[in-house]
C-alpha cells in the first residue's frame, strides 16, 4: 500500500518465476511516475515456468507517467509457448486507477494482454478507470472473461461490457 513506483520494468509485478503459483494479493494507493517505467502493473509467465496466478486486485492508484502500458500481461514472455507448462492467469480485478490531474500518462498502450489460445487469460475486469494521453487503447488476444465497468480512456468512455477476445484480437460478448 501507498508506494512510490519510477524507472524500472514494472511496479507491481507477480512472475516471471510462478510455478509454484501466486495468489490472493491486494495493492492499494499507489503512485506510478515514469517516463522509464514500462508498467504499472505487469504480470510474467510462460509455458517454460508455467503456474497460476490468481485472485489479484489491485485498487485506487494514480498513473502519471508509464512507457508501454498501464496493465501488462504477455504469455509470450521469452520462451512463450515452447514449455510443458501451460500457465494460468485468473480473476484479476483492476479498480479505480487514474491519471494524475492534468497529466498524460504518455504510454503505448492502456492495456496489453495476451494469453495462450489453449491457456487463455481468465477474468479480468478493469473497473472506475480513467486513462488520459495513452497512444492505443489495448493490445489483446485470448482473453476470456474481460469486463469493463465505467473506464475511459482518452476522454472516452468504453462500453460497459464483458467479452471474450481470440487469438486475433476479435471480441464476442458473452
């Protein structure tokens, strides 16, 4: 609770080394403010280290400043698929994030998630956000379960709603 986060690869990162699994874990009211920080919040596995992580909420923080995106998670991390271990990455809840007043958070993305098609990413919700002076609003693909509840980025508010994305990028609400 309440850190400070600059330069560096991520702020609140869970992985790359999970096999063991990781889970249950709560950040609230932090500071994220970088023009070297990559991500704010990062999660890193792959199918060389494998595990679940789970049950992660992460609430009221402020992003002033982040390079590539706002919440990261990328099963394509080094090895990516080349494992006998499939990882999971399950219920994570993303709540009440903002972009310092009057700043630009100046990242490539929002949100950047990329899963497995046989090891999707699995319920994630991003909830009473707003992102402003982000490039892209999101990078995805096989991620089930996304919601978004009242989140803007850019001055746009996206539609509230729960879909799942394919290896593609294409959404189908469910």
């Amino acid at each position: 609770r309440n850190n400070n986060f600059a330069n560096g690869h991520g702020g609140v990162t869970i992985g790359s080394e999970i096999s063991g699994g990781v889970h249950d874990v709560f950040a609230e009211g932090n500071h994220f403010d970088s023009p070297n920080l990559d991500y704010p919040i990062r999660f890193k596995t792959n199918a060389m280290r494998g595990g679940i992580l789970e049950n992660v909420y992460v609430k009221d923080s402020v992003v002033n400043k982040s390079r590539l995106a706002v919440v990261h998670a990328n099963f394509l991390y080094e090895e990516g698929h080349n494992g006998p271990f499939l990882p999971r990455l399950a219920n994570i809840t993303i709540e009440g994030f903002k972009t310092a007043e009057g700043g630009s958070i100046d990242s490539k993305n929002a949100f950047y998630l990329v899963g497995f098609d046989d090891a999707p990413i699995e319920n994630v919700t991003f909830k009473d956000m707003v992102l402003e002076g982000v490039k892209g609003e999101a990078e995805l693909a096989s991620v089930n379960g996304l919601t978004y509840e009242n989140v803007t980025v850019n001055g746009k508010k996206l539609p509230d709603q729960t879909v799942n994305i394919d290896a593609k990028g294409n959404a189908t609400k469910i």
